[in-house]
C-alpha cells in the first residue's frame, strides 16, 4: 500500500529566499540517510511539499528510522498515493486505505480534504462530506467527530492525489548544511557526542578533534572515540575525525607547572589545538560537552580560563542540563552503551588530587610562562602528527 511518504518541515525562520536553500539541503540530506538504506527511493520537491518514493522492494521500518535521523523533518507521513480518477475512485481508494491501515469498528474520524490542484472541480468542503459518507457506508460502526476525531483522514489532491492518516514524529531542528561547520572537541565520554548532536540538529556540519595520549591511553580508548564519531555521523553526515597525539604536551606540562593547574592548562592547549584544526577545516566555532559546574575543570572560573585562549565562538550546548538530560539524549541517540565503555582518557591519567576549582587567570597565564622553551615546537609536532580519519 505505501511506497511514498509525505515530509513535513517546520517552516519557521524559512520564509523568503532562504525556503529554497532550506529545501534543498533537506532534499539532500534525506537521499544521504536512504541510500544507506536497502531500498532505492526518488525524492522530489512539488509544490513546498517533498516527497521519497520507493521504487522497487524497501523496509518500511527501516526507511522510517532513516528518516527520523535526519534533522530538519517534523513529521514523516506514509501516503497512498492514486491517479485522479472522479471522485467515486477517491472514495473507493480511501475506503481500501482505511481497511489496509485500521480496524475502524467504534473509531471516530474526520476527513480533511486539501485541494491544491485549483482546477480540480469538487470544493473541499463537498470532497470532505461526500468522503465521510462513504467511509460511514463502508464501516457502519465508525462516526465522525470534527473536534477530536481518532483518525484523521488526509486527502491532498495535487497532480496526483495522497492519502495519508499517520504522521510519524520526525527528529526537527534545520537540515544540516544549512548553517556552517563546527569543530567537535569529542572524548570518550557521554557528554561530548551529545554536544555534537545538539548543535548538528541546528543545521551545523561537524568535524571532530580527539586527544590521545598513547600509551597511557590505550587502542581501544581511540577506537571507543572513532565509534561514537560513527554513532553521531548517522546524524551529522561525513565528519573528519583529527586524532592528536597529546602525550608530550601533557607531560611537559607536568613536568613544569603546578599539579593542581594541570587540568586547566592542558585544556587550554586543547582549544588551541582545536581551534587550529578549526581553522584549517574552515569550521567558525568550536563545540564541547561542558556543563557548569559537573567537575572540577567546568566552573564558571574553569571554563572562563578555557575560553581565554580561544578566538573563535565556543558553543556548550549542555551548559544548563543536568547530567541525567544529558544521559537522556544519549540513550535516545545510541551513544550512551558505548560511552560507558571503561576506557581511560587522556584527561584522567595525570589528574591532581586537588585541582583548583577557581582558576586565577593571571596565575594561569604565569604558570605557562614556564613552557615557554619547548611548547610551541612540541604544539607544533601534534599537528603535524595529526591523523585524520573520515567517517561516513
Ligand atoms: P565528556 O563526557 O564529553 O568526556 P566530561 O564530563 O568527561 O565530558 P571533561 O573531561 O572535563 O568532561 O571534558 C569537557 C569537554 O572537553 C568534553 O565534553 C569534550 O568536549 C572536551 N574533551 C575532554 N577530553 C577530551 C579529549 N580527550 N579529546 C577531545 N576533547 C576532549
Ligand atoms: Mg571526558
């Protein structure tokens, strides 16, 4: 019965000359999540409608969780769709959509008859009530209620007609492309691939910097991270993940700052080093998985301390959850089982025992001073040293 479904979008913020644009990129993001799918599927603009039709054999629950991975669609709709044959065919075909789609004994319904074929001869309001005659006809047990009708039969009569009664929830947000590129700072953790989901969901291409520390982070620390980028990017799309080597940053910063400053400092060489491969990738902000106050290195003294070094934007779309939201969306999105992995993490193995909570940012900016000698050329071997993975 179903081979095509109706996309809805939201519409807000995508009036005027950036509908089209809006379109597009959606358009190109949905056949991005079907071609990962079994089925080969036509999808196409009519009318500020868009519209994927499966040509050949496709599953249908597969098709629908592609579709409620891609950002930018609120409601995915499984139509039938008929050629325009007189309106006693449009009764029988609604009549078979029904009997296929429910058991309409003791079920309430409404027609709702949308005529955007100017042409067609029949108002909408006659199309609704011959409509509902029918369906009273061929199930006596149903009833019609205009208010809260059970099942709300759609009839959109364009070049073709659809007819539809289900709208299945979409994930929303802006279709990715629309809005720019950010740089992930993606961890292990839970935080981070949550981070980069949210801010993806606004239209936002990733790419991803990882820290590592081999070998006191291990192989399978690094394949934890190339996982989630994998999990994530079923959202985002393609994402370049920089794996950099932090070993001998982190260890010359221990071998010359305060303990209790570690944390901080280290963080801070991380945005730098983000933020260069942010450049490089042309991304305009930064992302991270920060939330005020979860550790030590994330009150607002810590995270003031962080952001000093950095020029471009930083983006923490966590900064107000809790952390039981956030595991929420983890779940939600399927990275959470791999995010409580028990791998250690480059930010964990030289921790101190009392690292400072409220960072003074002129003592910060001193203790630096302190790798002065080295720093720069041991900055500059972790970029060169890069590894860039792609993810599909
Ligand atoms: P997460 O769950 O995302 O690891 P967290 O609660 O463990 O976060 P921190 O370890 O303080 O918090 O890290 C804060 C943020 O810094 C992370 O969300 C992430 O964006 C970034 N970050 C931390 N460690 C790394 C790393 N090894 N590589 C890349 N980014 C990192
Ligand atoms: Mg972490």
């Amino acid at each position: 019965m179903f081979k095509t479904f109706l996309i809805k979008y939201g519409e807000i913020g995508i009036k005027g000359k950036n509908r089209h644009l809006f379109e597009e990129a959606l358009v190109r993001q949905i056949v991005r999540a079907l071609e990962k799918t079994d089925g080969d599927f036509h999808v196409y603009r009519e009318q500020g409608r868009i519209y994927a039709e499966a040509e050949g054999l496709f599953d249908f629950d597969e098709t629908i969780e592609a579709l409620q991975r891609v950002f930018g669609i609120v409601g995915i709709c499984p139509v039938m769709k008929t050629e325009d044959k007189g309106l006693e065919e449009l009764g029988n075909d609604v009549i078979a959509f029904l009997t296929d789609v429910y058991d309409m004994k003791g079920k309430t319904f409404k027609v709702d008859t949308r005529r955007a074929r100017k042409n067609y001869p029949i108002e909408s309001m006659e199309v609704n009530a011959y409509l509902g005659g029918r369906i009273l006809d061929a199930f006596p047990e149903s009833s019609v209620d205009v208010h809260t009708p059970e099942i709300m039969v759609h009839v959109e009569i364009r070049e073709k007609i659809y007819i539809y009664s289900k709208i299945i929830p979409g994930p929303g947000g802006m279709p990715v492309g629309t809005n720019g590129k950010a740089m992930l700072l993606l961890s292990g953790g839970i935080d981070s691939p949550v981070a980069g989901y949210m801010i993806s969901k606004r239209g936002v291409t990733l790419d991803a910097t990882y820290f590592h520390a081999p070998p006191y982070t291990s192989e399978r620390a690094k394949q934890k991270v190339v996982d989630l980028a994998r999990q994530i990017a079923r959202y985002t799309g393609p994402i370049d993940l920089h794996v950099v080597n932090f070993t001998d940053i982190q260890l010359y910063i221990y071998e010359k700052c305060p303990h209790e400053e570690l944390t901080i400092i280290m963080r801070r060489y991380m945005m730098r080093l983000a933020e260069h491969f942010a450049r490089e990738k042309k991304c305009l902000s930064l992302v991270t998985g920060e939330s005020i106050g979860q550790v030590a290195s994330q009150t607002m003294q810590s995270l003031a301390a962080t952001n000093e070094v950095c020029t471009m934007p930083v983006f923490r779309p966590l900064i107000a959850f809790d952390k039981q939201d956030i595991v929420d969306i983890s779940e939600k999105i399927g990275t959470y089982e791999t995010s409580i992995l028990p791998f250690e993490d480059c930010c964990t193995i030289f921790v101190a025992k009392h690292p400072v909570t409220k960072p003074n940012l002129n003592v910060i900016r001193r203790s630096e001073l302190k790798l002065s000698e080295k720093i720069e050329e041991l900055v500059q071997t972790a970029i060169e040293t890069a590894e860039v993975i792609h993810i599909e």
